[in-house]
C-alpha cells in the first residue's frame, strides 16, 4: 500500500491531542504567563504613577535649568520622555527577563541564546521608544495649537498612523525581527489562490516567516494592507503542517477579510482613541485646578497623559478581547464552511495547541478578562 502524501494527508486527530503530562504542563505554562502579565500591569501602573505624581515637576523643573532646554519646550518634551522611558526600561527590565527569556526557556518554547535575546529586546525597546516619542512630540503639537478639540484632531491623526502602520508593517516593520522570503511551494500558493479567490481576497504573495530562529511555537497571519497585503506563514507551521492543515490555517485568515473585520477593527480604533483623548482632557482638566491653559501646557505632564492612557487601556481590554474572540469565531466558522475538512480544522488547532503549549480550557474569567482569542476546547467544539 503507497505511503501517504506528507504534504496533503491528514493524520488522525486522537494522534496530536496532548497527554496528561502536556496538558498539565500547558497549565503550568499559562499560569506563569498569566502572572507574568498581571506583574507587568501592575508595575506599569505603580511606575508610571510614580513619574506623574512625584518625579515629573522636579525632573522638568531640573532640565528647566539648562539654558537650550529652557527655551525649547519641544526639546525638553522629548528629554523628559526619554528620562521617562529609560527608567522604565531599566526597572521592568527584570521582569522581561523572566517571562521573555528565563520562563520560555523553562517550558522548552524558545530557540534564542541570551546574547540574542538580549539584541532583540534592545531593538525592540529602540524601536517602540522611537516610535511613542514620534506619537508623543505629536501629541503635544495638536494640544498646543488645537485648544479644546484637539481629541478630535488626534484621534483622526492616530486613524491616519494606524492605516500607514499596517501597510508598513509586513515590509518594513516584521522584517526588522525575522527572516521573511518568499515561499517556493507550488501546491500550496495554488491552494492559497483557490481559497482566496472567491473571498475577492487579492495578495502581494505568500512568505515564509522565520519563527524558528525565536520560538518553537507555530504561527500564520494575514498582514498588511492594498498593495502590501500578504501571507505569512511561520516556518514552524509549514515544517509540521500537512497541506490541509495550513490550507485550513490559511481559510481562517481569509475569514477575517470576508468578514470585514479590518475596517471593523480600525473603526473600533477610532472611536476607543477618541474616547480616550477626551479622557486624557478631562484629567488634564483636574490635574490643572482651574481652567485649562491649552497652548501652555506645561512638559511636566507628559506622564500623567502616558499614566491615563495605560489606565484607560487596561480597561478597555475586556472590551477589545471580547470583540477579537467573536471576530476569531467567525473566521473558523468560514474556514470549516469554506474548506469542508473539519479532521484538518480538528488537527491543525490540537497541533497547535500542543506546539504553543495552550491551555485547551483556562478558567472562564481568564478568558473574559485577558483572551484575544477562543480557549483551543471551544474551537475544537465547532467542527463536532
């Protein structure tokens, strides 16, 4: 009897599910993730109080005293944000540590040596530090010449950065972390094709993306946006996947452009920064004590604007989670509808799974609070 395709045969779902001993350790895993997160909200919160509440007016008052940084107030805006960052850096280093490195390591899920690790968060820290001063420096502009409406006005510039973003994001951005290159697999870019087709979905080409050299996890996604639309495929999923597992991987990447749910999102996204300028207004209002002097805002209340909108995040987050897990069930429900193999749909997720070492069920109030996308045993659910 021949062998069976590598690339297009489908094994037996009972094959990929875990054992007792995976499944204990997936707990064990996701506990220290949630942890590891929950600190990390914390000391941000209890950090950047600090800055706002006690070392912000000393700190701009002392590079007040230098005579350039004294009649530039821009200048000293972007001195005082990266006094800020800095120290943020160095006392959440420690924590990143641990869960980027130390903990990944302990549960077998990472590939980097520490001197690499170390280069990659030393890039990333420059790269989200550049950008947030950009934002920030911005930020400030709008409110000094804006006056009472300068939400409104930041808001639309943020929809406008965000669109430029997510075309830049699969060009200029992920390349900057991991080895992207064209995929030479005939059948699966045909198969690609097929399933995008009748969606409308037109993309710039299928990528390998190089997880290997970070994780051993497993990873897929549709990115950018027009002319930089494209696949992305970890290396990691194509290594172990069949050809029907990716395919449906891929149909529920598909699902989220037949849905709409980009425009959704950046609409959502629009609104949330809107809503959360206008509170940054208002404590901006009571922090002043009196009628708020827009044009003269003073530097020193850079972090009690960053403070507010950490704060308003994580109390935005359920909401977006919410939104993202029923975004998430939709395009696996147009993936088992569009594919018709619901043994590939049943595969692929307990491969993934037991690759990334997810809880197939975390607690429920886990999920409400802190999930961006359906527990693993609820997804499994929809192709009974």
């Amino acid at each position: 009897m021949p062998e069976p395709d590598s690339h297009s045969s489908v094994p037996p779902a009972d094959a990929e599910k875990m054992t007792p001993d995976q499944l204990a350790e997936a707990k064990r895993y996701g506990r220290a993730q949630l942890r590891c997160d929950l600190a990390d909200k914390a000391l941000d919160l209890a950090y950047l109080a600090v800055a706002a509440f006690v070392l912000a007016g000393p700190l701009d008052a002392w590079l007040s005293g230098a005579s350039l940084l004294a009649r530039f107030e821009t200048l000293r805006l972007a001195t005082l944000y990266l006094a800020v960052f800095t120290l943020h850096v160095a006392v959440s280093f420690p924590l990143s540590f641990y869960a980027g490195h130390l903990l990944e390591h302990r549960y077998g899920m990472s590939t980097q040596s520490l001197s690499r690790w170390l280069a990659r968060y030393a890039k990333r820290m420059a790269l989200a530090g550049s950008f947030a001063l950009a934002l920030f420096l911005a930020l400030f502009w709008v409110i000094w010449w804006c006056g009472p409406y300068w939400w409104l006005v930041a808001a639309a510039a943020f929809f406008l950065v965000s669109m430029v973003l997510g075309q830049l994001f699969p060009v200029l951005i992920l390349p900057m972390f991991y080895k992207v290159e064209k995929l030479d697999r005939p059948d699966l870019s045909e198969r690609i094709g097929e399933l995008a087709r009748p969606a409308g979905l037109s993309v710039e080409g299928v990528y390998r993306l190089g997880l290997s050299a970070e994780t051993v996890k497993a990873n897929a996604m549709l990115a950018g946006l027009g002319r930089t639309r494209r696949v992305l495929l970890g290396d990691t999923l194509l290594d172990g996947f069949t050809l029907d597992e990716t395919a449906v991987v891929f149909a529920h990447e598909i699902g989220h452009h037949a849905h709409h749910h980009l425009p959704k999102l950046l609409a959502a996204g629009l609104a949330a920064s809107a809503a959360g300028f206008w509170l940054v207004d208002r404590v901006l209002a009571w922090w002043s004590a009196g009628p708020l002097d827009y044009a003269n805002l003073p530097v020193a209340a850079l972090p009690l604007i960053m403070l507010s909108l950490t704060v308003f995040g994580l109390l935005l987050e359920p909401l977006q989670n919410g939104l993202s897990r029923r975004f998430e069930r939709q395009a696996d429900r147009y993936a088992l509808r569009t594919t018709g193999q619901p043994a590939a749909y049943r595969s692929a997720f307990l491969k993934l799974a037991r690759l990334n070492k997810d809880d197939p069920n975390p607690p429920r109030l886990e999920v409400l609070l802190f999930h961006s996308h359906p527990p693993i045993a609820e997804r499994l659910a929809l192709a009974e």
